[in-house]
C-alpha cells in the first residue's frame, strides 16, 4: 500500500497500485518528486539504484495507472525536453505549467 498526499484536498490517499515490484518502487519513487519540480528518466532510474535502467524507469512511468496522482508528468528526457505522456506532450506541459503557476507554451 503507498500512500499519496493530494494537496488539493488537504488528504492522504491510500494507493494499492498493481504491478511489478520494479514498477511500484518507480511509482514510489515519483511521488517523492516536488510539485512544480522535474527529474528526468535517468535521475529517477539513479533515485531507485539503478543507474543503468533509464529504459525500463521509462516503461515503469508509462505504465502508471493513475497519472493523475502519480505524478508522472514530472519526469522529462535527459536534454530537457518533455518526452512522451500518455495524454500528450500538450497536456504534460499544461500540467506542469499549471503546478509552476505560468501560462503552458503554445502547442
């Protein structure tokens, strides 16, 4: 069972998040990442204490069932930029805008 703070609402929820027990450690791992902050694949993968698997980080975030509040929005690539997101780079830039407080960049 993981445990994720909504601030929104001012509560804890309680997650029991199905997967691998490589996912759930990334899944773990994501929730640690600051509101309005970023970490990329390979810093995640490094985070969890596997240096060599930015890869497989990358499946793991992919395959977060709850996106939303798993915040998987918050990983980018190694150059910067924000590589994929389940409902588009769109919306992963209007998520993290939104976190910052700015006004998302045009499409």
């Amino acid at each position: 069972m993981t445990q994720a703070f909504d601030a929104k609402r001012n509560q804890v929820l309680a997650l029991d998040l199905k997967g691998t027990a490589f996912q759930r450690r990334v899944w773990s791992e994501l929730l640690q990442i600051p509101r309005g902050a970023t970490t990329t694949y390979g810093g995640l993968a490094a985070r969890i204490g596997a240096p060599s698997a930015s890869r497989a980080v990358g499946s793991a975030v992919g395959a977060n069932p709850v996106c939303f509040v798993v915040p998987c929005h918050r990983v980018v690539r190694g150059d910067g930029t924000l590589g994929g997101y389940a409902w588009g780079p769109e919306m992963k830039a209007a998520m993290l805008a939104e976190e910052l407080g700015v006004t998302p960049p045009a499409p």
